[in-house]
C-alpha cells in the first residue's frame, strides 16, 4: 500500500484532470467558466435568487477582489445583477438574473455527462482507477 501522502497526490491529481476537463467541457459548449457555472449554481438555489457577495465568495472559496472580478463577468453577460441590501447600504448582494437561471439551466442539463466523460479520461490514466471508482461510488450514492 502506498503512503497516504502519495494516495493524497493521486487524488488531487484526479481532481485537477476532472475540474480541467469539466471547465473545458464548460466553455466550449455554453462559454461559461466552472466557477461561473458553480456561482450561478448557488445563486439559483438561494432564497430569492440571491446572495451576499461575501457568502457567495466564501462558498465558492474566493477572496473579496476575485469574487467581484467574477460577478463583473457575469454582470456583462446579463447573469447578474448586483443590488444594494435595504437594510445595511453597505452590503451588496449579486442577484441571478432570467438569462443567468436560463444558462445554469441548460449547463446543468449536460454537466452530469460532462462529469463522467472527465471521470473517465482521469480513471484511464495509470494509478487513477481506484480514485475514480471510489469517486463514481459516492456520486452514485449521493443521487439516491
């Protein structure tokens, strides 16, 4: 058995070819970025379509200056919209828009297929497989 060190590389290894493929996969079909895809993701589950800048950054592991460079993209691609909170002026929230939840729809539809096209190309590398089927089991687990 190898070191957990060298199993915790393999997985980050995995990891990176799936996130690489699906940000790919992502872009030429839809033009989006995954972590634009994942904010709109988040945006269209929120109550009321919406989230503060601060917690849409902090779910989506960003900091304050990348998270707002993100919400300008989506702002010009008409995903969203950013609106002050009433109650503290202070506070900003990013607001998924029609054509946001339109194309988070449709990219949700395929992401699935693009998830097991990426999981394939990474099992089909030497010392993936285990990692990958290990991973095809928790996704299978978690659609029940």
């Amino acid at each position: 058995m190898p070191p957990k060190s060298v199993v915790w590389q393999q997985v980050r290894n995995v990891f990176e070819l799936v996130e690489n493929q699906l940000a790919k996969a992502l872009q030429s079909e839809y033009g989006l970025g995954l972590t634009e895809y994942r904010a709109l993701q988040l945006l269209d589950a929120a109550p009321d379509s919406e989230l503060r800048m601060q917690e849409l950054a902090r779910r989506l592991g960003l900091n304050q200056s990348s998270v707002t460079r993100l919400v300008e993209r989506m702002e010009r691609n008409q995903y969203t919209i950013r609106d002050v909170c009433p109650n503290d002026k202070r506070g900003v929230y990013t607001v998924i828009t029609e054509r946001g939840h339109q194309i988070q729809k449709e990219a949700g539809k395929d992401f699935d297929a693009f998830l097991n096209a990426a999981l394939l190309e990474a099992g089909s590398q030497p010392g993936n497989s285990h990692i990958v089927s290990c991973l095809h089991r928790m996704l299978q687990q978690s659609a029940i």
